[in-house]
C-alpha cells in the first residue's frame, strides 16, 4: 500500500501535521466552554436564551472535537459521517420520545 | 505485515492505514462509536425526562453542582485530548518516545479527572445525594458514573496499549491500536461536552 503513495502526496501529508491547527482547535473548544460556564454563572439572563446558546456551544465544540481531532473533516470518512449521523439521528428520536412518553 | 514497512525500515506516514486490517480496525471503530451514541443517547434521554423529579427535601441540582469543580474537570479532560492528539501527531511522524509520553500524561489527565469525580460524588452523597434518593440522583448517578466508568476504561486501555508499544515496538499492528484508542478518548471528550451542558450548567440554570 505504500507504494502507492507518491512522493507528492507524502509531502502533502506531511504539510498537514504540525501542532498549530490544533492548538487553535484546543483554544476554540476552550473558548466555547469559557462562554458556556460565564453565561451561567453571570445568572440573571433569560434561561430560553441561556439554554439556546449552551446546546449552540455544546454543537461548535463537537464539531471542533469531531472535524479537528477524529479527523472527520478529512477525505476518506464518508462512512464514519454516515455512521456517527445514523447514530445522532437515533439519539434525537430516544431523547424527544423520552420527554413526552413521560410527561405527555 | 514487514512488506508494507518502507525499505529504509521507517513506518509508512500514515502506520495505521497501511495495512487493510488497520483501515477496517478504525472503520469497525466507528461503527462502536455509533453504538456507543446511542447508548448515551438513551442514557441523557432517562436523564432528561426526570431531571425535575427531585423529591421533597433532597438537593436540588441548583444546590447541589459546584462549577468550580466541573469547569476544572473540563479543562483537564479537554487537555487530555489535545495531548492524545500529539500522541498521534508524534506517531505520524514516527517519534516513538514522545508518542508515549504524551500517551503517559493522557492517562495521568484522566487519572485527574477520575480523582475529582470520585471526590464529587463523595460529597454529594454527604449532602444527602444518593444513588436511590430519588428519579434525579439515579438517572444522574446512571449517566455521569456511565462516563466515568468509560473514563476509566480508557485509562486501563491506553495504560496497557503503552506497555505493548514499550514491547514491540511502534509497527504497522500497533499503530492502528492507538489510533483508535485516540478516537475513544476523543468520543469520551464529546460525551463529556453533552454531560457538562445538559447535566450542569443547565441544572444550574434550573
């Protein structure tokens, strides 16, 4: 399999390690939580408000976590996209089921 | 397994997607994260439904959380996922030592957060927060102690994968083990992310 990788490719590869995108996702993904903790703990704001933007953070931060650090921003995860979707999509299904079979 | 090793004896750039058996190790991975979504997914929908079933006279989440100490359990774990990614960028570039050793402080990172989940929930079982206190604690306890125990898992796992590594060596069979291993801790983060804004801040928030 090695083989065939060119020498351009390897070098292309090579161009995308390097620490600095990280840190700036490890800065992001600090700076979404920094957000979400000040917000609640400056209290006296609106809780629809506050419980919006908490679920925005949470969202930014998986896709920091997910996109960055697991790689799913790169070629090549098509499947993993799906998988992991599939997964989400049942998640939501379970969470709103559960919410109203219980206090419907 | 020796063929796919170049000829001057370095690892491919990319060790765990040189052989097909480490490409469908991370594939079969992902489809155990989907699984594994779901789980949680079930696990913060029982949360969510009785979050307000408190009970009369137990704490309620709003007595009860310290930020404080879930805002240090966040930043540690999250830090722990950024050295886990230069555990990977130091496989890529097939500097083993280093590799390990930010293999070393990942662990010591979820050791950390482990030593402060036990110190909370020891205090709230103090306050009169029980497993069996009421529809919150349990579904609470269920949750936060579901992560937690994952948590710990990925510290025996990576724990036992550095001293594999310190065995044999950084090959083509190993690399694709702490890729993947890498990919749980990061799943463990984003569960993690969920946890300390559904369960926390939100039951702060009230």
């Amino acid at each position: 399999m090695a083989n065939q990788h060119s020498a351009a490719e390897e070098k292309k590869h090579h161009k995308h390690e390097g620490p600095k995108k990280h840190i700036i996702a490890f800065i992001f993904s600090i700076l979404l939580t920094v957000i979400a903790f000040a917000m609640v703990a400056a209290g006296e704001i609106n809780t629809t408000f506050i419980y919006f933007m908490l679920v925005l953070m949470a969202i930014l931060q998986v896709f920091v976590q997910m996109g960055f650090w697991m790689h799913m921003k790169d070629r090549g995860h098509v499947f993993p996209i799906v998988g992991i979707l599939s997964g989400v999509v049942i998640v939501f299904t379970i969470v709103i089921m559960a919410e109203y079979w219980a206090w419907w | 397994m020796s063929g796919h090793t170049h000829v001057d004896g370095h690892l491919p750039h990319e060790p765990e997607k040189a052989t097909l058996e480490g490409r469908n190790k991370v594939l079969g991975f992902w489809l155990f994260l989907g699984g594994e979504t779901v789980l949680f997914g079930t696990l913060f929908s029982a949360f969510l439904a009785l979050r307000h079933q408190v009970g009369d006279g137990n704490p309620t989440p709003m007595e009860l959380f310290d930020l404080k100490i879930v805002a240090l359990a966040t930043f540690i774990l999250l830090t722990s996922s950024l050295t886990s990614v230069f555990a990977i960028q130091s496989m890529h570039t097939n500097k083993v030592k280093p590799m390990i050793w930010w293999l070393i402080i990942t662990v010591l990172f979820g050791l950390a957060f482990l030593g402060l989940e036990i110190y909370e929930f020891y205090h709230y079982v103090h306050e009169g927060h029980k497993f069996s206190t009421s529809a919150f604690s349990t579904s609470f306890y269920t949750l936060v102690g579901f992560h937690g125990a994952h948590v710990f898992f990925g510290v025996l796992w990576i724990s036992i994968l550095i001293a594999q590594i310190f065995k044999k060596g950084l090959n083509v069979v190993t690399a694709p083990k702490v890729y993947v291993a890498g990919m749980y801790w990061h799943f463990i983060d984003v569960v993690w992310v969920f946890i300390f804004t559904v369960v926390y801040l939100m039951g702060k928030v009230g």
